[in-house]
C-alpha cells in the first residue's frame, strides 16, 4: 500500500501570549463554528478546543503553565 504524502493546510492566525515571563506563539484556526488551537514549538501541549479565540488562548495558556510546572 503506498504511503499517504497529503499534508494538512489549516488557515488561521498566530497569537502572541506570555506565560511566565516568557513569550509563546499559539496557532488558532476556526473549525466549523468552534476553534482549536496550539502552541508552536511546544509538541508536549495538546490542542485545546474552544467556541471562541479568546477560550481557546485562555486554555493554551493554562496547559502550558501546567506543562512547565512539571
């Protein structure tokens, strides 16, 4: 069976957010009439899902100050 070489293309933007005196970029797409979101370069924090941007980054947030506190 030959190997799947499709890539995914989401459209959305990139958000700056602060946790611990540190600055993140989270990417947040809408999907249908919610949004899913995740933090670039940090793979250890799962997207989160929410029915607005600001729930979504308010989530991403709080999985990675949870993710850094271990």
């Amino acid at each position: 069976m030959a190997e799947s070489t499709k890539r995914t293309v989401r459209k959305g933007r990139i958000y700056h957010v602060r946790v611990a005196d540190t600055d993140y970029r989270a990417f947040i797409w809408e999907t249908g009439k919610s949004f899913c979101g995740r933090v670039e370069d940090h793979p250890k924090v799962q997207q989160c899902h929410g029915p607005s941007i600001v729930a979504v980054r308010e989530r991403l947030c709080a999985a990675l100050a949870a993710s850094l506190a271990h």
